[in-house]
C-alpha cells in the first residue's frame, strides 16, 4: 500500500509500506493492504509505519523508531483518507 504524510509545510513521506497504524478518535487502529475505504479524524499520537521504508535525509529527524522497530511519526491531530491501497494523512 501507498502512504504519504503532509503537513502544512512539506510532504513528509510518500512511500509503499506494509501497514500504518494512527491515532483515532476511538483509539489507535491499523490498516493493511486492501483495507476497507475510510475517512477518520486522529487525535495527538503516533503515525506507526511498517515496512522498509527509506527516508529522505531531510525529513530523517522528523521520525523516531518504536520500540517494535516500526517508525513513528507524531502529530498533535489530523484526517486520514484511505481508499484504494493509498493512506494519506493530512498531520499537524
């Protein structure tokens, strides 16, 4: 699946992973390749990537490594569109 996190001031990563897990109102959840289409709204977390994702140099301060070796992401809140194998979250 497709992944891009955008902020206001830059794309922070566009990139094919195995799974995204974020934080939504109700709680975290994950999705995986051909999860169902969903809009969420998400709340002050981590954005938990899986996969061999290689970043940019410029953005590889923005991200840490959890403790399960996935990298993280955190935003204070945001939207998540998924559809059609591509997650993009719009992250303050």
């Amino acid at each position: 699946m497709h992944l891009e996190i955008i902020t206001p001031e830059k794309i922070l990563l566009s990139a094919e992973v195995e799974s995204v897990a974020v934080p939504g109102v109700e709680g975290e959840f994950q999705m995986l390749s051909d999860h169902e289409a969903i809009v969420s709204v998400l709340v002050k977390g981590e954005v938990k990537i899986g996969g061999n994702v290689s970043l940019a140099e410029e953005v590889k301060d923005d991200f840490t490594t959890g403790e399960d070796g996935r990298l993280e992401y955190h935003i204070k809140g945001g939207v998540l569109e998924f559809k059609n194998n591509k997650a993009i979250v719009l992250a303050d």
